[in-house]
C-alpha cells in the first residue's frame, strides 16, 4: 500500500519555541491531507483538512494561527505549532489520500510525532 | 455525545476469538473502517465494509454491519499475541476527500 512518513518522530521543545512537523506521502500524490491529534488513550480528532495550493480548513476550536498549516506540493504538508505551550503536548498524526485509489476513500496515516513541550 | 462509540477494553486468551463492537450515529456513513494502532505507531487499516453490505471477512477478521442498529462489529478468529492492540472504528460519510470520524478506541489485550 501508499506509504506517508512523518518527522521527526518525536520532539521535545522548551515552552514559547514553535516546532514544525513535516508529512510525506512517499509513492503517490495527495490533493488532501489530514492532521490529527491524539491525547492519551483517547481517539483521534481531526485537527484540519489541508488542501494543496489552497488555504487549509479548519476544525472548530482549533486555532489556524497556532497551528500553521502548509500544503506547498503534492507530497508534502506541514503542520507548525507556533509558541508551543505544555498544553499542546500530543501524539500529531498526519493522513493522506491516493486519489487514484479504491473508492472506499482509504487514507494513508503517517507513523505519528509525538511532541512534548517542557 | 460522541458519533461514533466503542468499548474500551477486551481480554481474550491465545486461540480464542475477539469480537470487538462499534456504534455509530450517522445514517449517512458511507464507508466504515477497522483500524489498528500498536503503540506509538501510526494506524494501519485492517479491513472496511461499504455501507450497502452486511458481512466482509478477510482472513481471520469478520466485519458485521447492522445498518439498522448502526453496529458494526469486528470479529478475530484465533486472535494471537500480536493482535493486542488499540482497535478503532471510523466513519467516512458522503464520496470524496472526507476526513474519518474516529470512535475512541478498543484495547484488546491478548494473554497466552
């Protein structure tokens, strides 16, 4: 199957400092990528849906200038938390889909970055 | 409430069979998905089931869909050490670049 690779894999930041995640599909092209974010033993929320060339959607209570997300090519998006802050301590877990997939709308998940801010 | 709901925790031994449930509150879910996350990995898709369809089995996995009840149901015949796992369902609703609604996840625990 389509491969997305993530990274870095994980990153430990003091508080205030912005980090940037970056999300790869590596053998096929994504119009749309999605970024998630995972507390601890719970589900997946969708973050925002990011759209190439275009400006990213997204979800409600998610702040768009916390989190900067560009999706400059067609294999790659990256998500920037900006002043990053204790509170946005996560597992971030990017998704892609291959358009020129099946039609059961299958989306590819990156391995995921785990981000904890000091 | 949550759209789409699971319990949090199965323990079954070696050999035997898992069966692991979802519901779900959009009767406009199109596609519903079973998703595999091992710890601190990403998730692997296992199987999906269009929402026109009742019963898809693949190997050892099973998945039931009652579209009346909005359940779905994962079943694992033989289920083995390395199937201990978080196990989600997902929902796509409508065609096209939709984001998943996950449910909040099924650890199964296998003990030998």
């Amino acid at each position: 199957g389509a491969v997305v690779s993530q990274h870095p894999s994980r990153v430990i930041c003091k508080s205030g400092t912005s980090v940037k995640i970056e999300c790869r599909s590596l053998d096929f092209q994504a119009t749309t990528m999605f970024w998630y974010r995972q507390f601890p033993k719970q589900s997946l929320m969708l973050m925002a849906t990011s759209n190439e060339g275009s400006k990213a959607t997204y979800e409600q209570g998610v702040e768009k200038d916390k989190f900067l997300i560009n999706h400059a090519s067609l294999t790659l998006s990256t998500l920037t938390v900006t002043s990053a802050h204790p509170e946005d301590s996560s597992f971030y877990i990017c998704s892609a889909r291959d358009p020129l997939g099946g039609d059961y709308n299958e989306q590819f998940f990156g391995p995921g970055t785990r981000l904890t801010v000091l | 409430g949550e759209d789409v709901e699971q319990s949090l925790f199965l323990s079954v031994r070696e050999g035997d069979s898992s069966v692991i449930n979802c519901t779900y509150t959009d009767s406009s879910s199109t596609y519903l998905y079973w998703y595999k996350q091992e710890p601190g990995a990403g998730l692997q898709l296992l199987t999906y089931i269009f929402s026109n369809m009742d019963m898809k089995q693949d190997q050892r996995l099973t998945v039931l869909l009652n579209k009346k009840d909005k359940h779905l149901s994962l079943r694992i015949a033989d289920t083995q050490t390395g199937d201990s796992a978080i196990y989600f369902c997902a929902e796509s609703r409508g065609t096209g670049r939709r984001a998943l609604t996950f449910g909040s996840g099924t650890r199964l625990q296998v003990q030998p």
